[in-house]
C-alpha cells in the first residue's frame, strides 16, 4: 500500500494557524451595529459561515503544500498474460545477408533487420514479460537481464544493426541465456527463444553444463532458425551416404541435441520475413500463459495540488469579499423616539 508523507514535516507544527479565521472575522466591522435593522437573509447567513471555512481550508491547503506532500513510491503485484523470456541473437556475420544470401540492395532486408524489426513488434504486443537478451557469436553475452523495462530491451534489439563477428559459438550462449532465471521466476513460464541462421559444433563438455543447467532451472526452448536459400534445413534427413555429423550438418545436430533436453523444445525454420512473422506468431501464442508481475508506481507529488486548491479558496473568499455592502441606518431624533414611547 502506498503512503503519505513530507518533506518539511516540521511544518505542520504551524496546522493550529488554520483555525484562525474561526477567532478573527475578516468581515467590516460597523462603529453602531444593530442587527434588527438589517433583513434576515438566508444566503448572509450562509455566506457568513463559509468566509471562515473556507480560510481555514486554504490556511490547511497552503501549509501541505509547502511541507511537500507527497505519495510515496511503491511495487504493486498485478496478473497478467505473458512469460520470463530469454531472447539469445546470433551476431555472426552470416546475419548481416538476406534470406537469398546476398548483401542487402535496399530492396531485400538483412536477416538480422528481420529478425530486429519483427522481435521489436513482439516485444511491444507483451507488455507484461519481463524479457532479457543474450548474444553470441564468437563469445556468449549478457546485453540485458530478466527486466520488465522493455524500452532497455528494444535498444538491445536494435544492436543487431550493427556488423557482427565470423563465429558462432551456440553452446555457450544457451548456456548463458538458460541460467539467467532467478529462483523468483520460478512460478511463472521461463522461455529460451534463440534466433540463429546457423549453429556450431558444442563440446561434450558444454553440453553436461547446458544439461545440468537445464535440470535444475527447467525451461521452455524455442529455436528461430532463419534458413539462407541452399542451406540444409534441420528438419531435413540426409541422403544415403551423405555424411551426417556435427561438423558437416550442425543445425540438424543442434536440433536433435535440444531435443533430448527433456523440457518442452520447438523449432521453427524461416526462410522470409513472413515465415518469420508466422513463428514469432505460434511463440506468442504459446507463451499466453497467467503471470504475476510488479508494477513499478513512483513518486506522486501533491503540493501543486494543495496550491491549487488554495488558490480556489481564496478567489471565493476575494469573490465574497468584494460583495459585502454598509447598511446605512439613518439616525432618528430623540423628541420622534420619546413620543413613539408615549
């Protein structure tokens, strides 16, 4: 629950001022006054009530505006549709050429422009993921933990503009990206989404780590490979005699490795900027799932507020003030009074 506070609280040790139009009238005062003389009139009566209310409520409005009241800042939990995502980018070189593998004319987007422009729309369709990228190419990195912040995310995005390096090191970086859930994302759907046109040879070695990270943090994977025109596809199944190994088809052995992750694995293979769209599609429908995430509220000040409301006060009581009138009582001789009397 969010609080009320100030900034000056020493200042309200002057609220007692506030019940000063209760004790000092700012009405004219008359040298003879005579109330018979004057007619009975309800809206006097009214107004004569609100002059000191409402001073006392500008007196009021006035001191917490200079005491700086304000709202404290605060994390809601709220419930939403989304999931804990991991987005792991190849930023080989190879991303740098169109799905028909040439340079790009201006006519023909890069794969990576693709991919930058289409995971950009996913990311602003979800609004209540917490989302981090990883990249890789010769080395895995970490661009940007799990965060909620998606506008940090959409920068990182944008980095796959830039040219990338020739290697493609994806053991590593399923490494990175799958033990970058915390133990407080635990409740809600953890999701690996690598988007790669091509993959390497993973040591034994990296894949016990990936194995054993996997076990303990289990997560969902999802494979966007952007297929280059001639390329071999991973679903494809060697002709007989060809030469089915890590080192002459390593997308296919890539694939068949995730497979044996033991956690829920898709692969999605795009060969055009709409096949892209497609897949990034079925991912978002996939991963619709319940999700309890915070909600960052800051600060909200109130002093403007409390001028404002002061300022109202006032003008009423100017307004109020400028209508108040003498009533003029003749003076009546003392020899008319006696003869009244008699």
């Amino acid at each position: 629950m969010f609080a009320l506070e100030f900034d000056h609280p020493w200042l309200l040790l002057a609220l007692p001022i506030m019940f000063a139009p209760f004790l000092v009238s700012a009405l004219r005062r008359s040298p003879h006054p005579y109330r018979l003389n004057a007619p009975l009139d309800r809206a006097s009566q009214a107004l004569s009530l609100a002059l000191p209310v409402l001073g006392s409520i500008a007196l009021l409005l006035l001191l917490l505006g200079l005491a700086g009241l304000h709202r404290t800042d605060q994390v809601l939990m709220r419930e939403g549709l989304g999931a804990h995502l991991m987005i792991l980018i190849d930023r080989s070189s190879s991303m740098e050429s169109t799905f028909a593998n040439r340079r790009p004319d201006g006519e023909e987007e890069s794969k990576a422009e693709a991919a930058k422009r289409l995971l950009t729309a996913f990311i602003e369709r979800r609004p209540h993921d917490r989302v981090g990228v990883a990249m890789f190419s010769t080395a895995p990195l970490l661009a940007v933990p799990l965060t909620g912040q998606h506008e940090i995310v959409k920068a990182a995005i944008a980095t796959m503009g830039f040219p990338g390096l020739a290697q493609t090191n994806v053991g590593r970086g399923l490494a990175l990206a799958a033990g970058s859930f915390g133990s407080e994302t635990a409740s809600a759907s953890r999701a690996v989404l690598l988007v790669s046109d091509g993959a390497g040879v993973i040591s034994r070695e990296v894949q016990a780590q990936l194995r054993d990270i996997i076990a303990r943090q289990p997560v969902n994977v999802y494979w966007l490979f952007l297929r280059t025109e001639g390329a071999k596809g991973i679903f494809e199944v060697p002709a007989t005699g060809e030469r089915d190994t890590p080192q002459t088809r390593p997308e296919r052995h890539l694939h068949l490795f995730l497979q044996t992750l033991g956690v829920p694995y898709r692969a999605f293979e795009a060969d055009s900027s709409d096949a892209v769209r497609e897949a990034i599609g079925e991912i978002d429908r996939l991963e619709a799932r319940p999700l309890l995430y915070e909600e960052q509220v800051p600060r909200r000040e109130f002093d403007r507020l409390a001028y404002a409301g002061a300022a109202v006060c006032l003008l009423f009581l100017v307004l109020m003030k400028s209508f108040e009138t003498t009533l003029v009582v003749r003076s009546v001789p003392l020899p008319a009074i006696r003869r009244v009397v008699r």
